[in-house]
C-alpha cells in the first residue's frame, strides 16, 4: 500500500469512529497522529452522539475524558431533543436521566412535529403521551408536509385526521415533490388534487431526477384533465313529448327520430328513447366516453346525435318493434340539422 492510500484508509476509521483501529494502523505504518487531532475527532464523536465511540477512542489514545464533559453531552443532546443518545450515554456512565426532564423533552419534541424523538422520551419513562400532544405533534407535522409521521401520530391518538389538515399537507408534499405522501393525503381527505399543483410536483421531481415519482404526478394531473372533460357533459334522458316542449330546439330539431329500419325497411313502429347533452362531445376521447357511458350506463350501442342551441346535443335512438333491429336510421326536418348514426 502507498502511503496515501494509508493515510485515507486512516482517516476513514477516524470518520467512522474506529480510533482504536486508526491507532494500530498507524503505528504498523508509522504515520504519526498529534494527540490534538485525536482529541478532535473523540469530541467530534461527542458531537454526533457517539458515547460509546468516543469512550473506546479515549482509551486507545491515552485521553482522558472527564464525567463532568459525558454530564455536559448528556444535558445537551436532552435539550436538542436527542433522546436516543442522551439514553445510550446515561447507560455507558450509569447516571440516570431526569425523569422530569424526559417529560418536558417529549413534550418540547411533540410541539415541533418531531413524533419519533417524542414517542422515544415517553417510552424512557414508561408513560402514555397524552392524546392532545400526539394531536398537536400531528398537525403539525401534516403543516410540514409529513405525511406519514402526522398520521402516525392521529393513529396513536385513535383520532381521523381532519380533512383540512390533509389538504394542508397534500398541497405541501406536492409543493416539495413528493408525490406518494400528496397523493395519499388527498385519497384520504377524499379530495382531488388540482391538476397545476400535480404538474408542479411533477416538475420539481423531473428536475431532481426522481422519474418515477415525476410520472406518477404528471399521469395523476392527466386523469384529473380526463374526468374534468367527461364530468362537463351532462346526460339527460327525455320524453318525444319533452323535447316538443323544450324553446331551445330549433323547429327542424324537434321531428328529429326514426326514419327507416336499415334491415327489415319497416318505417312506422319503433321504440325510441331521447336524451339531452348539454354539450356535444369533441372529436376523439370525449366522442369515446361518450359511446362508452352510453353503452354502460343505458344500454345503447347505437344512437344519432343532433346539435342544437350552443353546441348542444340531442341523442336518439330507436329499436325496430318488428324486427328487433337498433340499426335505425334518424332523419329531421331540414337536412341542416347534424345527424351522425353511431354503429
Ligand atoms: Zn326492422
């Protein structure tokens, strides 16, 4: 091994928190270590929370680490809300931690969202969290657009999330990007999403790079286009004797029916059925839902549309009563009417 090749392998274990190893390492290699720069790195440990590492280090490097400095760490990674540290130190050097303290630290944690370090502070003092700080910590959390740590926190409260709440945070993920929780969060509320703030979305994940997630938001935004266009057209089924009476339909409109059945040429008996559209489709999907809803929710296959008024549309379709036939064809008055036989 190259010299530079040891001193990075060094320098790792000192990251990492393996003194000790650094330490034999180096004086295999002789590559000498100031006791300064050790210290740094044990205090760095301290830092981070790492008491066990930073007391193995000590001792692999003849420092000393006086109680009263671990006392000084445990008091601090209480007040910064580090239970799990603050807990694993008080172990290693057998000074329990105020009871008192924990509560308040729990409670602190609750207040800023923080449900885990929260949760971790009760369960050190085996006590239940009170229900309104779960809830306050869960609002909270649904504000910054924690999805699942807010819901975690009204589980434990056994109380639903309220809908304002989940609209809070749907619109704060997707305005961060995060598709899943945005998406969840709306599902829940039972709301949709407004299709601008799922391109947002969309748009903040392409630029972070996270493909699927960006899909996930722009597909969502799509169908929320889709049902917005299908939702505008309104069925409406109507009487022969309805349409009579309707101002809207122009004169030539209102002879509008069965002209002839195309297999049994049988032009008088029919069984027609009416139905209104407040707008006639667009070329393409609209045109395809509509064939489809017509299909599913009344049965016809066949059917002739004509426009009247602002592009409104009246649909009709007939059964021929001799022969069963629905290949009828429609005529009107005047041939200016638009007539159009779906087969
Ligand atoms: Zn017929």
């Amino acid at each position: 091994m190259t010299d530079e090749k040891i001193l990075s392998y060094i320098k790792k274990c000192l990251d990492a928190g393996r003194m000790s190893e650094a330490i034999e390492t180096s004086e295999i290699a002789k590559v000498e270590f100031s006791k300064e720069e050790l210290k740094n790195y044990i205090y760095k440990y301290l830092e981070n929370g790492w008491i066990s590492k930073a007391i193995e280090g000590s001792k692999a490097a003849g420092i000393g680490l006086p109680k009263e400095v671990l006392i000084k760490y445990i008091n601090k990674y209480l007040e910064e809300g580090r239970i799990y540290s603050a807990n694993e130190a008080s172990k290693i050097i057998g000074i329990p931690l105020p009871r008192e303290k924990i509560i308040i630290i729990g409670k602190e944690c609750f207040l800023k969202g923080k449900l885990n370090p929260g949760l971790e502070a009760y369960k050190l003092v085996k006590e239940n969290p009170p229900i309104e700080e779960l809830l306050i910590c869960g609002s909270v959390c649904f504000k910054e657009g924690q999805f699942y740590s807010g819901l975690e926190a009204y589980k434990l409260a056994n109380k639903k999330p309220p809908e304002e709440e989940l609209i809070v945070c749907g619109d704060k993920c997707f305005n961060t990007g995060q598709t899943t929780p945005g998406l969840e969060a709306y599902e829940l509320a039972n709301k949709t999403p407004t299709k601008e703030i799922l391109r947002v979305c969309g748009e903040i994940c392409l630029i972070e790079k996270r493909i699927d997630e960006a899909r996930k938001a722009l597909v969502a935004s799509q169908k929320i286009e889709d049902i917005k266009e299908e939702k505008s057209i309104e069925i409406k089924e109507i009487s022969r004797k309805e349409i009579g009476s309707l101002k809207e339909i122009e004169e030539a409109l209102k002879c509008f029916g069965p002209g002839e059945c195309l297999d049994c040429e049988n032009g008088e008996e029919f069984k027609e059925r009416f139905f209104l559209l407040s707008r006639c489709p667009a070329p393409g999907k609209e045109e395809e839902w509509l064939d489809k809803t017509m299909k599913e929710k009344y049965g016809l296959e066949h059917f002739a549309v004509g426009i009247f008024g602002e592009n409104k549309g009246l649909i009709g379709s007939a059964v021929c009563v001799r022969c069963g036939s629905r290949n009828v064809s429609f005529e009107s008055a005047e041939t200016k009417a638009y007539i159009e036989l779906k087969k």
